[in-house]
C-alpha cells in the first residue's frame, strides 16, 4: 500500500481526527493549548494510522482498503 487514493487518505483522516478528538476533549491530554495542539494531534495521529495499518496486520471491518481497527489502534 504504497500509493494510497483518496478515499483511503479521508479515511484515515476521519480516523485520526477521532482519535485526536478522544485525547484532546476526552483524557484533556494537552500537549498544546487550544486549536494548534488539536491539530498536531490530528495529524499525529493520521501518520500513526498510516503506520498502524501495516504493523498491526489486516483484520476487522475495513472501508475504502483501509482497515478501521488497526487503524484507530494506530492513530
């Protein structure tokens, strides 16, 4: 999975903003106040769901090639 389309790059977007959303208004993990600590989470976490995808395997439901639970474990 080199080449990644579109809808797979929304995908783990949605993903990460989850998890982003679960550490910055859920467990109040501030790494940086305000907006910009919410996206550095987000973007964080999107790489980690990149990287999650792979490592973790290729198992659960999936949409659009792109596995959800490797990935939110990921992000």
């Amino acid at each position: 999975m080199i080449g990644m389309s579109f809808s797979s790059f929304l995908s783990l977007l949605i993903l990460g903003s989850i998890a982003a959303i679960v550490l910055h208004f859920v467990v109040l993990y501030k790494m940086l106040a305000g907006f910009d600590g919410f996206m550095n989470k987000w973007i964080a976490g999107w790489i980690g769901g990149r990287l999650g995808l792979p490592v973790l395997g290729h198992w659960g439901p999936s949409m659009s090639q792109v596995y959800i639970i490797p990935g939110l474990l990921g992000a």
